[in-house]
C-alpha cells in the first residue's frame, strides 16, 4: 500500500497538489505487474496533470513527503478508470 506522508492511502481518484501543479491520481504502481505495463522498476503513483500529461512519482523519490498533497479525496470514475 502506498500512502501519503500524513499516514492516509493513495487511491485512485483522489486530486492531488504535485509539487504546485493540480493533479489526478490515475494509477497505482504497487506491484511487478504493474511496473511492467509500465516500464518502471519501483512502486509510484501515476499523476494525470494538465501540464504535463502522465507523470510517474516514484514512492523511493526522497521528495515524496514534500511534493505529494492531498487536496480531496475523488473515485476512479472521475479519474477514468
């Protein structure tokens, strides 16, 4: 499971403040699975961003406490899934 620094989980959905840019967490990269679709070798949350398309956030990423905050809690509908 993955989470944010205050201790609640990453979920699908939820809208995010990624380092000052507004965002959607679209997926959940928590497993070999999953860093196999997509080409990455460690655990993350994918971020949809207006400015910048997909962004992948890796959980090993020393500025994951200072960049990630939760704004509101969503559903994987509104993120697409």
């Amino acid at each position: 499971m993955i989470t944010y620094p205050n201790g609640d989980d990453v979920r699908v959905g939820d809208r995010v403040d990624y380092d000052g840019v507004p965002a959607i967490v679209k997926y959940i990269v928590d497993d070999q699975i999953s860093q196999e679709h997509w080409g990455v070798e460690q655990d993350g949350v994918m971020f949809d961003t207006e400015d910048m398309g997909l962004v992948f956030h890796p959980i090993n990423d020393l500025c994951w406490d200072c960049t990630i905050v939760l704004i509101m809690r969503g559903n994987a509908t509104e993120a697409g899934e």
